[in-house]
C-alpha cells in the first residue's frame, strides 16, 4: 500500500507529500487537543511517521503553524476568484460573504482558527504570516469596493480599506459565534447578514 501511494513520485514530490500529510496531522492535532497540549510525537503518531522523521521536515509545532498558513493561502484562493469574477458588485460582494462565513463556520476550521489566533498574539512570524494571507484578501476586497463607487452603487466617502477590514471582521466574527453554538445558519440570518452588508455599502 505504501509503495502504491508513493510510486512514480520524484524525491521532491515525495518530500512534499509527506510534508503536506504531517501538517495536516498536526492541524488534526491542533483541533482535537488544542495547540499547547498537542507534542511533536503526537503528530509523528498521527501523520505515522517516526519523530525522527518529522524533525526532519519541522523544527517544532511553530513551524508547523507556518505550513498551516500554506494551506490557508489556497482556501483563500477561492474567496479571491470571488472577487475578481464577473458580474455586478453587490451579486460578488453577497457570494463573497456566505463564502467566507460558510468557510469559517466549519467546525474544524473554527477550531483551528482559535488555536492559530492565540498563537499569533504570541509569535509576531506566526500573526505576520497569517496577517499576509488576510491582507491578500482584503486588498481584494478594497478593489472591488472602489469599482463599486466608480459605478456609483457604493458610497464615495467610504474608506474601501477599512470598510474591507471591517466587514471581513464582522463576517468572520458572525461565523466564529454560529460555530460555537449550533453551527447552524437560518435563511434569516443569511438574509441579515445580507441586509447588514449592504445597508453598510450602499450609497
């Protein structure tokens, strides 16, 4: 079974295989035990590797959440052809938030967050890393809100930079509570959310 799953790989691609299946041991880790109480040889016990073997590849669970943010920068892949895609601003805008909520609300990545979020506030190279992913997103989100006013939908005034950081925050924030609860949206919180959004943009 092994050799099949390895077969016809380079060394490079060997390497970043097994270093993809060891982060994400560790996130597994990180979510059932939370980051503090999770060892570096219970991750080499979940990704079945020796600790040997994974010292070889991470220096400790730092690093680890370092890969973490690799992993992060593809799910925010989704969000930004979001919002580079075609179509009117507020039709993205609203695809943009029920991505981003559902995304975040996921259990597992609800818990995975907290454990980063407390991490960062810790380690500046952790929040920087992750800080950069965020701000990808955001950026993009400015964009969209400055084509926005120059079709005259949203509001002249509005600082798009900010509004971006915000509005990422309060969807964020609404995800996070729904995961801690049941984890279930209504269609009437999506249509408040919705509401809430727009309410906020438009001119």
């Amino acid at each position: 079974m092994t050799e099949k799953k390895w077969f016809g790989l380079s060394r490079a691609e060997k390497t970043e295989k097994r270093r993809l299946e060891i982060i994400e041991a560790a996130a597994a880790c990180f979510i059932a035990k939370g980051f503090h109480q999770t060892s570096m040889r219970d991750i080499a016990s979940m990704a079945g590797v020796s600790l040997g073997n994974l010292y070889n590849h991470f220096d400790n669970k730092a690093d680890l959440i370092m890969g973490l943010a690799a992993l992060e920068e593809e799910d925010n892949q989704a969000l930004l052809m979001i919002l580079t895609g075609n179509g009117p601003v507020m039709d993205i805008i609203g695809a943009f938030s029920e991505a981003l909520v559902d995304l975040v609300r996921a259990p597992d990545n609800a818990a995975l967050t907290a454990e980063i979020f407390a991490e960062a506030m810790r380690n500046p190279d952790i929040h920087e890393i992750f800080d950069r992913n965020r701000k990808s997103v955001e950026k993009t989100l400015s964009d969209l809100l400055q084509r926005g006013q120059a079709e005259g939908i949203l509001d002249k005034l509005m600082d798009t930079g900010i509004t971006a950081a915000l509005l990422m925050d309060l969807l964020e924030g609404a995800a996070l509570r729904m995961a801690m609860q049941d984890n279930n949206i209504t269609d009437a919180e999506r249509r408040e959310i919705t509401r809430m959004v727009e309410k906020t943009l438009l001119a």
